[in-house]
C-alpha cells in the first residue's frame, strides 16, 4: 500500500496562517478520488480540497487548528497501486481493478476505433481471400 501526504496548500496571497474549517470526512472514513475532505481558511478567502486518491483517510489536526502552508495535515492510504509509480510491481501479476476500469473508462473511444479498425482490415482480408477463390473456380 502506498500513502499520500495532505499538505495544507497557500489558498490566497497575503495570508500566512490557516485554519482548518472542516473536516468533511471523519478519521478512518473511506474516500475516493475528487471527494471533498476538508476546507482551509484564512482573513481572505476559503478554499474546498479534493483526495488525490481513493484510500483511507488519517490526520491529527481536528477542526479550528491553525497550520502553515506545506504543513502535512494528513494523510490518505491509498487501497489502489499505481504500477508506473512502483517498477517492482510485475504487469503480468496485475488484477483488473478500479484503476485499470478507470482507465479503460477515460480510453473508450480510442479502444473503439482500433477495434472498428481491426475489424475493417479482417473484413477487407476476407473479402479478397474470397474474391481469389473465386475467381479460381472460374
């Protein structure tokens, strides 16, 4: 398993310290890629993060605590390997999960157009495999 650090992000110029406003998940809680996990504000603005992966979520600032920019707020246990990100991690022995449905999801239409293509170019070599056999029987 891989973890992912929170970092609390600079949200506006001007402002040093944050607070965090809320927590939308709770200690232990399961999020997923692109959920809302918690708000950070300052005097000048309030700003809404995202998980960056699906996983479990820990952190040890509750609501109110004030944090610097690039001060690690948290963390998220990713359940999902990323194989680019780890070279020891054999393609042959991989599952199809989430991540590789995702990316079959994102590469639909790509996938769809080779296949169409496939097929064109087997219908084309049969077409003339058949044509010459015709044409022999003459």
């Amino acid at each position: 398993m891989r973890t992912e650090n929170i970092y609390a992000q600079k949200i506006c110029e001007g402002g040093g310290q944050l607070k965090i406003a809320k927590w939308h998940k709770r200690k232990g809680s399961f999020v997923k890629k692109g959920e809302i996990i918690f708000t950070l504000e300052n005097f000048f603005a309030t700003c809404d993060f995202e998980a960056y992966d699906t996983g479990t979520l820990h952190y040890g600032n509750d609501e109110g605590a004030i944090v610097l920019p690039g001060q690690k707020i948290g963390s998220v246990t990713c359940i999902y390997q990323d194989p680019t990100l780890d070279p020891s991690i054999s393609h042959s022995t991989l599952d199809l999960s989430a991540s590789h449905s995702t990316w079959i999801q994102k590469n639909e239409a790509k996938i769809t157009a080779i296949i169409l293509t496939v097929a064109k170019v087997a219908l084309a070599i049969y077409s003339i495999y058949y044509i010459n056999k015709s044409i022999e029987i003459f």
